[in-house]
C-alpha cells in the first residue's frame, strides 16, 4: 500500500504544481489548487489500489 501512495505521489508532475503555485494571488486560489492536486492524488491511489487488488498476486 505505501509503495502505491508513493508512486501516485512520485506521478504527479510537480512542473505542472510549480506553475500553478507561481499563478496563484489569493487564499481562495490557494486552496482551489491544493483541493485539486488532493483530489488527482486521490484518485490515483484509488485506482492504484483497485489494480493491486485484481492483481493475481493478492
């Protein structure tokens, strides 16, 4: 499981993140952004966690 959130973590692309902080003006924007970002975050581990547990492995 902590492998998972590490990579979703590791996939987002901190470019995009570092642009998006360099626009922002306002707290409202601030935390408009960072809901985003949480919300990208958590859906990758949703899907990152559904495709572990489909996995043969498990």
């Amino acid at each position: 499981m902590g492998t998972c959130w590490g990579g979703v973590v590791s996939g987002i692309d901190l470019d995009l993140i570092g642009i998006a902080l360099l626009d922002i003006r306002d707290l409202d924007q601030v935390k408009e952004e960072l809901v985003k970002v949480l919300l990208l975050a958590l859906s990758g581990y949703l899907v990152a966690s559904r495709g572990a547990n489909r996995s043969p492995l498990n």
